[in-house]
C-alpha cells in the first residue's frame, strides 16, 4: 500500500520472526493488485485519498544532501547479519527488558 500513497514503484518491506529471523524484501509496485484492494475496501481508497492531499508538493533544498549523506553513512557503517535464533532471542530480550519497566 506504501507504493500508493507515496507513488513509487517499489519499497523495502523489513519484518522479523523468531522462527525464520531478520528479513527485507523488495516489493514492487502491482496497480492490478491495489485497483483490486480499492475496489473491495472503498474506505481504504477514502484513507489514501485523504493521505495524499498531506504528501508534500515540493522537494525540500537540502533533499538531495540528505539522501547523498544517509546512503554514505549506510555504505560505512557495519553490516551484519542475524540468524533467526539470534533474532528470536533479542526479540524476547527486548520484550522482557520492556516488560519489567
């Protein structure tokens, strides 16, 4: 639905589980797929109508060295990977820390 609203022809989904780990995935845009969703849900369509009025019409001056920045921060910063029982124990570590607050 990201894809929608913010009129692009893909997103990065990122999601977890403790049975299979840490993922991101790629998804892109299916208009065939979202005309559909409109059709059966004509609130939804009501909501992103609403939302894109709120989109910005402009891009902001500082937009580009934002982007240029943030991807070379990316590029330098390290990288790993988690493994679904590594994933699943912070998972419930930070459940647990959050619980006893």
């Amino acid at each position: 639905m990201l894809c929608e609203v913010l009129q692009r022809e893909w997103a990065v989904l990122y999601y977890w589980s403790g049975e299979h780990g840490s993922h991101m995935s790629l998804i892109h845009r299916d208009r065939d797929y979202f005309a559909l969703l409109w059709q059966s849900d004509p609130e939804l369509a009501q909501l992103v109508d609403q939302l894109e009025a709120l989109r910005p019409r402009r891009v902001h001056p500082y937009a580009a060295e934002i982007k240029r920045r943030s991807k070379e921060l990316l590029r330098a910063a390290p990288k790993r990977q988690f493994s679904a029982d590594e994933t699943k124990r912070a998972g419930i570590a930070a459940m647990d820390g959050a619980a006893a607050q």
